[in-house]
C-alpha cells in the first residue's frame, strides 16, 4: 500500500512538472527502423506468427469472445483495463489505421487518434519489433481477421489515471531505448532467442521487475533487472536469470519443451504462464523454441549446448527420480508414516502422494516436482493455494495432447487443512519457505471461488 | 421421420479402444470422421477423480461404470432345450459403455496370442491329425499369421503404453521373460513393473519345480511415458483399484489416457455421445452401406447418418447384435451349420487356487490389475493335446490385484458366512491370502452360438441378442488338466491351507459370479465367405464398405486376455484401410 501511494504522488508531481512541456513539445512518433520497397509483402503465414510469438489474444481475445474483439479485462495497479478491438472493423476496430498509425500503436503506445495507450499494451517491447514484423502484423490484423463489431466495456479508470496524457511523460521515461532491434551476438540461433524474447515475446513484461514508477526494469539483454523476476496477476514470474533459474537448472531441451508443451521433465505451466503455452509458444516453430531457451541459457554467461535435432522420439521412457539429498529426510519420514506424524505429512501422503511420490520428484512430463518447486516456495502465495483447492489444467498442445488435469480439493480439506498441508510442502525436500496460514487459506478460497468445477474442455460436437 | 445428419467420409461405432484407434488412424488421411457412442463422455478428471472414484460400493459392487442391463441386455440359454431369458443383473461379464468403453475400466492384462493360437486347425492336423478335434468343434486357422499381425502388436503396444519383459526379441530367447512367446521386433515400450510378495513366492516355487516364471505384462505404467501420438501415463501408484475403476492417476492404459486427447485435436474428427446406433443401413442392392441410423437421447429422435464406410467399433455383443438386425451375413443355424452371423461364439475357461498362510503377511491392498508373475509352461504351444487328450492350454499368474473389503476377502470355505464366526474368520484370515490363477483358453463349438430373440425385445423395440452357450467336455478337461499342475504347485508352496477352484467335468454355465469379460467370435475372420462373416481385413464379406474391429473377429478364443489380439487386428484393419482400401474401394480379398 505504501508502495502504490508513492507511485501516486509521483506519477501526480511529474504530471505537474511536464504539463508545461506537454503544452509546448508535440508528439512524436518513431519512424520506421528500415525502408522497405513499396511492393514488399510478407511472406505466407508470417503475420500471423509474429501475432502467435507476441501473443495478442491473450489480452484482446476476450474468454469465449470472438478472436481480437476485444474486452478481456486485466487487472492493474491502477485498476481494471479492457482490452481493445483490434479487428479490421472501421468503427469498434482498427480498419482504418494507416500502417504509420498502427507502427504507432506497436512503438509508442499511441493510439490512432492520438491518444496514449495504458502500457498494458507492452509497446516497451513490441517497440523492438523489425520493420518487417511491423507491416506482417498490420497485413495480418487487415486482411486476415474477420472484423467484429460488437461493442467493448471502455476502461474507466479512477482519477488520476484517467488522464491519458499523464502517461506521456511516462513514456519519456520508459522508451529512451531505440526502436527496431539490433543483433549482438552474432550467432543466428542466439540473435534469433534474443529477438524473440525482447521484442513479440515481450517476456520482460513479466519476468523483469518493475521500478517504482511501474516501469518494466530492464528491456533488454543490457538494460537494468532484465528478466530477474516479477509478477503478474497475483503469480509470481519467476527469474529466467541468475544461477537458480530455471533456464540455468534445465537443459536446452528441456526448456523448449516446457514452452512448447506447458510441461517438461520437472515442472508443468500454470496460471499465466499456461495460457503463453497455450496461446503463444505452442505455435511457434521448433527451432525458434530451441532459440529461446539457448539465449536464456546463454544469456547469463551458462553454456549453450544445441540439440542435435527437434524432432521428438516416438515414445519417451523417463524412469522415476529419486530424491536428492534434500529431500531424503521427508521421503523417510512418509515411507515410514509413524503413527505420530503431523498433519501436514499426513494429508500430502492421503491425497497428494500417489502421483508427485514421497520422493517430491513427481513424475517427468505428467506431474511437477515439488522438491525445488519455484510455485511452492513462492511469496505470490495464492498460485499454491488456489491450485490446492482448485486443481490445474495444463492445456493440450499439438507435441503433448493431453490435458493434464490436477482436480481441486476444495470440497475435501478445510482451510486449516490446507495451511497444513501448504506448510508442510513449503518446508519439505529441503523446500525452504514461510508458512501459510489457516486467514490466507480462507482470502485466497473466496477470492478463487468461481474458478471452482470443473476445467474447460475442448470443444466436442 | 429420421432427421438427418450431413453426409461424413466414415462413421464408427462405438467410441473405445478400436473406434479411437480407427478414428486417430483415419483422421491422418484426412477424412471427415464422426464417431457415434451410445454412453457418456467420461475422462480422468472429473470422472474418475480422486477420492470419488476409489469407491467399491458404487463402482465394485454397484458397478457405476457397466452398461445398465435396463439399457441394452440380452437373453440368454445353455442349450435349444432351454427357454432363453433376459441377463437382468450382469455378473458372469461386465460390458463397458460411455467413452473408453471397457478400456476404462479393464485390469491392463495385455498379451499376444501365441503363433500356434492363429494357426490352430494347422497346428493340430500338423502335428496329431485332424481325427483329435471332437465332434462338435469349430477349429479354424486365423486367416492372418502372427508373423503379418507382428508389426501391429508391437503398435498398439506402443501406443497402449504396455510395461513387461521381451521373452523372445527377434528369435533370442531372452532371460526373465516368457520363453514361449512368438517372436517380438522389439521390447515392451516400459520395463516391467515391480511384483508383490505372493508373486515372488509363487515364481520361486515354480522355478525351483522347473517352470520359467516371468513379470506379467502390463497395461499399468511402470515409469512416465509417452507414446507416439504424445499421450502420456504417470507411473503407477499401486492403488488396487483397476478393474471395473478408471484410473484417477493417469497410470492405466486406457483410450483417455492413450488416444482421446489427440484425437480430439484432430478438425476432422468429432463425436457424439448418447448417439446408440440402432441398425447399418444398406444400399438397395445390399453390396454396400450407405450409412447408420442412430437414437439420439439428448433430442429422442432417429437419426441417419449416410457415410461412405462404416467402421462396426462396439463390444463384441453389440456389434454381432447390430449385424443381426442390419442384415450383414446370413444369420448362423446350428441344426444346418449354415450361415454365418453369429458363429463360433467363444469365452475363456479359468480357474485359481487359494493358499493361506497364517505366519504371512502380503498386504493386500497394493496391487494393480495386472500385477504379477505368470508362467506359460502349460500354455497352448507346450502341451501335447495327442496325449492329455484336449485341444488347449492357460497360462497362470499369481499376484494380487487389490485388497477391496467387500469383494476381496478369500476365506476359507468352511468359514461361517456370517456373524461373530465371520468376523473372526476375517480376522484370522485377512491378508494372510495369496492366490494363483489359470486363464485358459476357449474353442468353439457348433452349439455355441449368438442369434436374435424371438420373444424379448429392447427399449427400441428391436429383437435383443439371444446366447446360447455352455461349457464343453473338450475346455474341461483341458481345466482339469491345470487343476491338476496346480495342486502340484500347492502342494510344493505348503500353505496351512488351500483349496482349488476349477470347473469339474459336467459344469454348466453359470451367468451370476464373475468370470470374465472375454466374449468373443460370432463375427469371425475366414478365408471364405461361407466361414465367417469378415475377410482377413476385418472387411465384411459382400459388403466391402463395412470393417468390424474386436473380438467379435476371433475365430475361436485364445489362451490370454483378448486386448493384445483386438488392438493388433484393428491397427492391421486401420492399416489395410489407409494403404490398400481408400484409394480404391472395393473388396480387399
């Protein structure tokens, strides 16, 4: 709370400091990064896959909405912003965007008629978008997408954020980096990685910190906190650099099957992240996941070991995992389950056992390990809260088409219960977190109730 | 009036293992595919969640996840001397319904017939002369050799995800597996699973008797696996709740876990369910189908669904059922040995022993469905049927598959039945029991048979089924024969006590315990069209639009559970289908 009231008193001093300037100094829009010839098209298909790598219906396809109409809502500090049409249709949509207009919108968080978008849009990122990726997606969005016109809720935010044109001077202060994007290390796969996740993956939009003025802390390789951790929505985006990361502890394989698959041989995608895998990384090609995972392996210095092919085996054979060192105590204590053991040990050997073992190490490719979990440990402790009580869906994907699907005990275990239970796997394995309380049990249990029942399916005739 | 639905390239009936294998092969040629299941959809969330499903009452007992004999049954006699009467209360075998079929709720016991089992007639004549086979036997070759189906064994292997131990890869006799199993092109996609303690005991006895006992081959996951259309199992927790349960763990071979989620991705496919086919629809000229017609639950209507093929994808019962309403091969008469539909019903002779041990302890509760080890000594290619006198063979697997309190509790049979003396027989006995089993196999025989009802009739006024079946001297004396083995083993194990349950010579059919969902023929396979009702294709004879997938196709049982078998010969129809059928329609044979 503090924290948001210093935001607001300075985001109000500094819209009082510029207003001045604002009268003065007009807009200006960053030109095109390449001139391309006046007959260059894309090439079949590349549109929608620079829409695909930038994920855009995450946020402006609403949940069964029709694609790109719009009015998804996304919670911000500031308050609740609805996602904009962006069909061709002339009136609700962006039909009559010129492509100076549209590069605008990408760029500089400006929309057609001028005013400022709310830096959800992550045009941070997309301003790192090539000139060609720039006129693929505008042909996309005007001539593939059927246009919609049905009305969206407007964002109606509280004052001050209300005024748009306060968010002017936050741009000075948060595109200082040039538009376009310039390749530094001279290999095509790691160019490639580098591009893919500065730029359409806009990855920094969650996995980089904010700064106080709700800045994302580093845009690129070489600016501020780049992908050291942040959150979204209530789960934490954990660090994709430092010595414990994920990309540090997982191999390149690995890595690009959890995002192409929303599971790997440790982990499985939730929450926001589900939806990346779902929406986004999925569609991508083999070779631009293997890319991604390669920069982040080989961002922080960790060494880049290509596999030799994409192609996956026809079947995979992963044999269970001990426990570490780690985590042999725990395993000891619910193999031998004395008459005595608490009751936290107790529910997670009669309803979480069967399927993430005694070991903690689960079972690759179908259930997380809990031992080392970044979800478990996590300060965002809603994510590990609500799964217990709400279960997990992770979707299907064209590599693994099966819907892993974790059910709720919502209806089984009280909320004491299921601090118990939270408690123990925060501690166990070697697992080394806080404990939860029976209070926060009860917050997150009304505050998920309608994610309650059962998981979404996919269509069936 | 029937409404009817836009014409589909394929429509397949019924919607568990082989209509999703015939559905997944199909849509990758890219035809337009409509499935047609008469039950519920069902998946592992949330229909066979954690704890609900692990419920014996409802499920063991109540039996949640079988057909409702108040929603298709049949009727059923020993003999033409005996007035055929409705199967109200399954017992005797349990037929699936809804999504998955029986392949939800199975053990996982996947095994491959032995080479000799498709070659039986051969076999015989070859080796003892065609004089052994008693009167009244319908002994046949398979139209199809173990060596053609290899390839689609080793498939649907793969794809089923089985866990087990190669006993024979490529003609190499390999140790700790099943010496007398036909050739293998590779391992088991997993390793076989751990085995129970009862299990280690009985393979020590019989190895040390001489016998080659091996790990029991397994639709159970021993490790994470994924198969080749990216589906996935976690491994098994060794729960005990396999058979008649869906696996709430992902740990089960079963369509759900191994097919439908890709299948469900594929645009061109799609099903429906409460869809319950009523008859196959046949051009005016009868050398075609043009489609099904169907009952819609959800709308209380019929429907036409045309369809250029025809894939007959349900239970056994059911599709001999549809044929003999549809008109597809002449119905069989037993009095003239004529005619087709119907013939060569077939089921499977068992038996078991029970040692009791009051110093041992095997804590019966972990298990799995298949859990075990087997031998094969006295299997269908080991016995000399000249000399014992009977066409066939079993093998036996000892190993507990569950410790469920209400149908799992062997006491011995001069226990009270109830009361304090049953209670202190509970007491005295419970997880102090192993068992050992004989699974064997089953001929066919010209009484034998599946035709229509003249008197009871269905909800949709169509004729029900009539069985007419009972045991015959040949299978007895081949259980009798595994009785005695038995008790030489029994004897060798020494238990405190033991008692052996085997059919006796003379036994009549009796449809109230359970004994196996094993039924198989009535639509079997043949080199001619005056043998049997579909060719080596699984293509009907005649009307060469319409394939029939499962059991229904063997031509008389075999010595193992019949999956392996069902999944081969409808990868092998799949296969015929996508390479020799699609580009030119017409009969394969």
């Amino acid at each position: 709370m503090r924290t948001f009231l210093r935001i607001v008193a300075l985001l109000a001093l500094t819209g009082v400091i510029v207003l001045l300037a604002m009268i003065f100094v007009p807009v200006r829009l960053t030109p095109a990064v390449a001139a391309l010839p006046a007959d260059w098209r894309p090439a079949e298909g590349q549109g929608e896959y620079v829409m695909r790598a930038g994920d855009c219906a995450a946020c402006h396809t609403a949940e069964d909405g029709r694609p790109f109409a719009g009015g998804r809502p996304i919670e911000s500090p500031m308050g609740t912003i609805y996602s904009t049409n962006i069909t061709p249709d002339p009136d609700q949509g962006i039909g009559r965007y010129t492509l100076d207009q549209f590069r605008a919108a990408l760029y500089d968080g400006i929309r057609g008629d001028g005013a400022h978008l709310y830096p959800a849009m992550p045009y941070e990122n997309y301003r790192m978008l090539t000139e060609e990726d720039v006129r693929a997606l505008y042909d996309y969005f005007m001539n593939e997408v059927p246009p919609v016109a049905d009305p969206i809720p407007a964002t109606d935010l509280a004052f001050p954020f209300n005024q748009r044109w306060g968010i002017r001077a936050w741009n000075w202060l948060a595109l200082r980096h040039p538009a376009g994007f310039t390749p530094v290390y001279g290999d095509e796969v790691l160019d490639r990685g580098k591009y893919l996740v500065e730029a359409p993956g806009h990855c920094g939009a969650c996995h980089s910190p904010r700064n106080l003025l709700m800045m994302q802390d580093g845009v690129t390789l070489d600016g501020g906190r780049f992908l050291q951790g942040g959150a979204i929505a209530g789960w934490e985006a954990p660090p994709l650099s430092g010595p414990a990361s994920a990309p540090q502890r997982w191999d390149i394989p690995d890595m690009a099957r959890y995002l192409g698959t929303g599971r790997n041989n440790h982990s499985t995608a939730n929450g926001e992240m589900g939806l990346v895998v779902e929406e986004s990384m999925q569609h991508l090609t083999p070779d631009d996941r293997i890319a991604i995972a390669a920069f982040l392996k080989g961002m922080p210095g960790g060494e880049v070991v290509l596999p030799a092919t994409t192609e996956p085996s026809e079947t995979v054979v992963i044999p269970h995992q001990p426990a570490g060192d780690a985590g042999k105590e725990t395993e000891a204590l619910l193999v031998s389950a004395p008459a005595d053991m608490a009751i936290g040990p107790r529910l997670y050997a009669d309803n979480c056992m069967a399927c993430h073992f005694a070991s903690g190490t689960g079972a690759a490719q179908i259930f997380p390990k809990l031992a080392g979990n970044t979800l478990v440990q996590s300060d965002e402790t809603m994510p590990l809260i609500s799964i217990i009580l709400n279960g997990a869906h992770v979707p299907s994907t064209a590599q693994r088409p099966m819907q892993l699907v974790m059910q709720g005990y919502r209806d089984r275990l009280n909320d004491q219960e299921v601090a118990e239970l939270a408690t123990f796997l925060r501690s166990a394995w070697g697992n080394d977190a806080g404990p939860i309380t029976t209070e926060r049990v009860a917050e997150v249990r009304a505050e998920t109730a309608e994610d309650a029942g059962d998981p979404d399916d996919t269509a069936r005739d | 009036m029937a409404r009817q639905e836009p014409r589909k390239d394929v429509v397949i009936v019924g919607l568990g293992w082989t209509g999703s294998i015939l559905g997944m092969e199909l849509s990758q040629e890219g035809l337009d595919i409509v499935a047609l299941e008469r039950g519920a959809d069902q998946d592992t969330v949330p229909e066979f969640k954690y704890p609900d499903m692990l419920d014996e009452l409802r499920y063991g007992v109540r039996l949640g996840l079988v057909l409702k004999p108040r929603n298709q049954t049949l009727t059923i006699r020993r003999g033409p001397d005996e007035v055929a009467l409705p199967f109200r209360s399954f017992g005797s075998f349990l037929p699936g319904n809804g999504v998955g079929g029986a392949g939800a709720h199975w053990n996982g016991l996947n095994w491959r017939p032995q080479p000799e089992e498709l070659k039986l007639r051969s076999h015989v004549r070859d080796n003892w002369g065609e004089q052994i086979i008693p009167e009244g036997m319908l002994l046949g070759d398979y139209p199809v050799s173990y060596d053609e189906l290899e390839p689609f064994f080793d498939r649907f292997e793969h794809v089923a995800g089985i866990s087990g131990q190669a006993g024979n890869l490529n003609g190499q006799i390999i140790p700790g597996g099943n010496p007398f199993e036909g050739r293998r092109s590779r391992d088991y996609p997993m390793p076989a699973l751990p085995v129970t303690y009862d299990a280690r005991k009985f393979a020590e006895a019989a190895a040390a008797m001489g016998y080659h006992p091996f790990k029991a081959p397994s639709g159970i996951a021993s490790t994470a696996y994924v198969n080749p259309y990216g589906m996935q199992m976690g491994p098994c927790t060794f729960c005990g709740f396999c058979e008649r349960y869906g696996c709430f763990q992902y740990s089960k071979s079963a369509p759900q876990t191994m097919i439908l989620d890709a299948l469900r991705r594929q645009p061109n496919f799609s099903y429906r369910t409460g869809a319950e086919v009523l008859r196959v629809e046949k051009a005016p000229d009868g050398k075609t189908a043009t489609g099904v017609t169907y009952w819609d639950h959800a709308a209380g209507e019929e429907v036409f669904q045309p369809a250029d093929l025809v894939i007959l994808a349900a239970y056994q019962l059911f599709n001999v059922h549809l044929m003999l309403l549809s008109g597809i091969g002449q119905p069989y008469d037993p009095v003239t040995g004529e005619g087709v539909t119907g013939k060569s019903y077939a089921y499977q002779m068992n038996g078991s022993a029970t040692l009791f041990y009051r110093d041992e302890v095997f804590n019966p509760f972990v298990g799995h469905g298949s859990n075990g080890m087997s031998i094969d000594d006295f299997g269908m290619n080991q016995i000399d049927f000249g000399r014992e006198g009977f066409i066939g063979g079993a093998y036996w697997r000892s190993g507990q598959t569950n410790g469920q309190p209400i149908r799992s509790m062997p006491l011995p049979r001069d226990s009270a039945e109830w009361g304090a003396g049953w209670k202190k027989a509970v007491g005295d006995w419970y997880g102090h029991v192993m068992s050992i089993g004989s699974h064997g196999s089953h001929m066919a025989y010209r009484g034998n048979h599946l035709d229509l009802d003249p008197t009871y009739r269905d909800r949709f006024g169509r004729p029900l089924m009539r069985m007419t079946f009972n045991w015959q001297e040949n299978d007895l004396r081949m259980n009798q024969f595994m009785r005695a083995r038995m008790a030489e083993v029994v004897a060798f194990m020494k238990p405190d006590l033991s008692q052996l349950s085997f059919k006796d010579l003379g036994a009549r059919y009796d449809i109230r315990p359970y004994q196996t969902t094993h039924n198989t023929g009535g639509h079997i396979m043949s080199e001619n069209p005056a043998e049997g009702v579909v060719n080596r294709y699984s293509q009907v004879w005649g009307m060469h639009n319409v394939f029939a997938t499962g059991a229904g196709n063997f031509v008389q049982n075999t010595q193992y559970n019949p999956t392996g078998l069902v999944g081969g010969l409808a990868y092998h129809t799949a296969d015929a289908i996508r390479r020799q059928y699609l580009s030119n329609p017409r009969p394969l044979v």
